[in-house]
C-alpha cells in the first residue's frame, strides 16, 4: 500500500513549529534578561533613595541638636576665647559680692590646660560664695590651690555691721581647654 500522507506540509509545519519556537525561546531569554535588569535598577533605585533618606535624617538630627551643640561649645574655651572665659570667671565675683581680678594666665605644658591665678577680696561668705559659682560654672575647672587670708584691720560694712576683709588667690587650671 501506498502512502497517501503528503510529506511536504509536515515538513513545513514542522519547520514552522521549529521557527516559531526559536522566535519564541528568543524572546522569553530577552524578556528574562529585561526583568533582571529592572530588578538590578530598582535595588539600586531603592539603595539611592534609603541613602537620600539617611542624609536627610542626619541633616534632621543635626539642626534638632544645634542649640545643644552650641551650648555644649560654651563649656570648652578656645585658644582664641580666653578673654571671654577670663571676663566670666571675674563676673562671678560681683555677683557673690566679691572683687576679683585675674593675676596670671599660663598654658600648663604638660597637659595643655590653661592655668590662671586669680585674686579675690571681700568677706568670707561673699568669697566662700565665689567659690561655690567658680566650682559651678560651665567650664571644668581643677583648684591647683587656694591661699585665703585675713586682711588685720580692715573691715567691711554692710548689713547687720562689719565684717573683717579676707583675701584668696586661687590657681587653677582649665581642663576643657582646646588649643
């Protein structure tokens, strides 16, 4: 018997079907690698924006702490501050009803701290109340010493009578000082 199956449309349909998968195996890879790209390009979108964030988040958390910082700075005097830091420690004095000026300014070499000797008169409560706002103030002051002594005849008057005059010469050294 003879064969009556046409063998020419199945070899095109074949050629066809083998045409139309390559197209389609093509296009699939193509589509695959559109997909990783744009995977690939939105991590690295996503990577930019939480970088964005976090800069935006510290300049945040930088002006929230600005007034902190500038009132941290108040603490420490600069090598060019030390005349605003001199003029503070003798404001102190009037307040406690006390005359002070300062004697002597020196950088300690061994620590880079700066050391000022300081002279007080008046009674001893109002130097006794110096003292206790020079231990207060912002700067982190060390006593090195403290040398008080009774003025023999000199007296003070104010309320409730007179008071004998005390002087006090304090050393000290200024260890929240930047060079």
């Amino acid at each position: 018997m003879q064969s009556n199956f046409p063998k020419i449309p199945l070899f095109l349909s074949t050629i066809f079907f083998m045409f139309s998968l390559s197209v389609f195996l093509f296009l699939y890879q193509a589509i695959d690698n559109k997909n990783k790209e744009s995977q690939l390009k939105e991590e690295q979108w996503q990577t930019e924006m939480s970088r964005r964030e976090g800069i935006k988040t510290l300049d945040n958390t930088i002006k929230m702490v600005e007034g902190d910082r500038l009132q941290l700075e108040t603490h420490f005097a600069q090598s060019s501050d030390i005349v605003p830091f001199l003029d503070t420690i003798e404001g102190l004095a009037p307040k406690a009803g006390a005359k002070a000026e300062v004697t002597s300014v020196d950088i300690a070499k061994d620590s880079n701290a700066l050391v000022v000797s300081l002279k007080a008169s008046g009674t001893f409560a109002s130097l006794y109340k110096f003292l206790t706002l020079l231990e207060n103030s912002p700067y982190e002051l060390d006593f090195m010493g403290v040398e008080m002594h009774k003025d023999t005849g000199v007296t003070t008057t104010g309320k409730g009578g007179s008071f004998p005059q005390w002087n006090v010469i304090f050393k000290m050294k200024l260890l929240s000082f930047v060079i």
